[in-house]
C-alpha cells in the first residue's frame, strides 16, 4: 500500500502533462518504482494459471492476435495474417502489399479487419479474397487497437487519440470523443498502445492506457461505465499507460496485460482484482504483450515470435473456485 498514494497522484500529473502541447513529462522511470523487487515480485498464491505449451508465430514481425468465431486464432505481423487452428498448426495465410500490420481483429461471422499503421485493411473471411484498403486517418495517425462488431468496426488510433467508429464498408460513423468534447473526455496514449474489444450487441470496451481506465461505451459511443485501478501494487495498473492490451473473458472478466511491469492478470466486471496469468519473471523485457482468450478457456500470449498458452490451474495441482466466471 505505500506506492498507491503516490502512484495515484503521479498517474494524474502525467495524464494531465500528456494532454498539454509542447510539455514533456519525467521519463516514467524516474516517477514511478518499476525496478523496486517488491513491485514485481507475486505470491504463488496469487497466480491462477500454469503455462502449456506454447505455438510458433509465421509472421514476422509478429504484432498482434485475435480468435475467430470458430476458435482458431490469427496472428498478424509484416504484411501478413496467419491462420492457425486451436493447436496451433497453420492453415492459412493472408498477405498485402503496403503497411505493416500493428493490429488485426476478427467479426462475429470470421471477417477479418487488419490495422496497418494509418489504415484499416478489410482482409474478407478466407484466403484468396481481395484485401481492401480503407482511406488512411491521417499522417498523424497510428492504429494500435481493433474491435469488430456484426455490423460496426472500432479503430484505437493512438497517435490521434481517438476511437473511430466505421461500418464494414469502411464509411465512417463518428469518432471518440466527438469535436468539441470537454477534455475530460480525452484519450491520453502517451505510448502506442490503444485497445478495444467489441461485444456481440455492438457495445465495446476501450482501454485510456494513460489514465489507467478501461471505458464502456454503447454502439453510439456513450460512456456507460468505466473501471479505473492505477497505482504499483499488484492489483492495480501500473505506471502512467495500462493496459497496454486487454482481452475479454468468460463471464465478464478482462484479461490485462501490462507494460514496464510485464504481467498478466485477470480482474473482474468492476475492475477488482482476481488474479495473476504469468508474473514479471515469467517474462524477458518490460514491453506489454498482446493478449486473448480462446473458446476453450485459454489465455493466449503474444510473446515475440511464439504464443504461449495458459491454462487455470496452478503449479500445486490448485484450480481456481470460480468455475463459473473462469476465462
């Protein structure tokens, strides 16, 4: 408990500095305790999931994943999209020519939509259909997150702060915030990381990585609800920019993957924490990891040129007692 207090009103100057033109804010090793051991050392008690194995990503280089209606899963990076089935074998591959993928999200009905820095790619439901590119956002613009309803596409857009909202033909709806919003309404994403996740009836959520917030919205962008846990213990979100990539799960849970602190965790609807998937040590680098859950419970890591997978359980032979609300 003694780094919340002051985690708290650190993450609040650096959200506030961010949104100011021309202000640099403290490198964030020099505000917040990344290197303290205590920080980034985890109960075994704490930790609900055992690694199992573990996939090797054919793309290069890998960027970012997501799982299809179906359960496979697909994995982007270059100027490609693989396709691997739920143990991990390829079976398909997407390629374009142009940008390299920074993001790729799948709709209800398998059609997958590919982030490609400025541009969305519509990448149609299997190999062999055109790859169609939408109008670029902007030069300004850098796509770090994807979400895709039955009939709607959200874009994280980091490097204009903004969440776009566009129908599968790629014709745009609107924008968040809307022009003229008050700034407390603003997205701070002092790095490129900006995550969505879209919801069967067209709601999403949406990660504000530099005010430590995961934000409900309604298709038409209404905030609904929002959950927010910054600070450096081992239930909050840590430093000034988590998630850096977030997942939904089985019974409403998120799955977070953070950076500087490299964990991933699983909190519950309200945000309250639940517990850790992999702890810092389990990972070489600070870097945030992309992160999914598959049909079968599994919580995918996206960890440099291989998925690993974790499953409930613990190293003890422990499984967790929430059956029901298990990712």
């Amino acid at each position: 408990m003694r780094y919340v207090l002051p985690a708290l009103l650190l993450a609040a100057a650096l959200a506030a500095l961010a949104l100011l033109p021309g202000r640099a804010p403290r490198r964030e090793s020099e505000v917040f305790p990344y290197r303290d051991g205590g920080v980034r050392e985890v109960p075994a008690a704490k930790i609900s999931h055992r690694e199992t194995g573990s996939w090797r990503v054919p793309v290069e280089p890998p960027a970012f994943l997501a799982v299809l209606p179906d359960g496979r899963v697909a994995v982007a990076g270059g100027c490609a999209v693989a396709i691997l089935d739920a143990n991990g074998v390829a079976q398909a591959r997407i390629t374009w020519q142009g940008g390299a993928a920074t993001a790729v999200a799948a709709a209800p009905d398998g059609r997958l939509f590919v982030g490609t820095g400025d541009r969305v790619l519509d990448a149609g439901g299997a190999p062999g259909q055109p790859v169609a590119a939408w109008e670029s956002l902007g030069e300004q613009a850098r796509i770090a997150g994807l979400a895709a309803s039955s009939n709607e596409v959200w874009v994280g857009d980091a490097g204009q702060r903004l969440v776009w909202r566009f129908d599968h033909g790629g014709r745009l709806l609107g924008r968040l915030p809307p022009p003229g919003a008050p700034r407390e309404e603003a997205f701070v994403t002092p790095s490129p990381v900006f995550p969505v996740a879209a919801l069967p009836d067209g709601t999403f959520w949406v990660a504000n990585p530099g005010r430590n917030r995961l934000q409900f919205h309604a298709a038409d962008g209404r905030l609904l609800r929002a959950w927010s846990r910054p600070g450096m213990d081992l239930g909050s979100l840590s430093g000034c920019c988590n998630p850096a990539y977030f997942a939904l799960a089985a019974g409403g849970a998120f799955v977070t993957s953070e950076q500087r602190i490299a964990r991933v965790k699983i909190h519950g609807q309200d945000g309250a924490f639940r517990s850790v998937v992999a702890p810092p040590a389990a990972f070489a680098g600070d870097e945030g990891r992309p992160v999914a859950v598959d049909r079968a419970g599994r919580v995918l890591v996206l960890d440099g040129s291989r998925i690993r997978l974790f499953e409930p359980g613990r190293k003890d032979g422990r499984t967790e007692e929430r059956k029901a609300e298990r990712p």
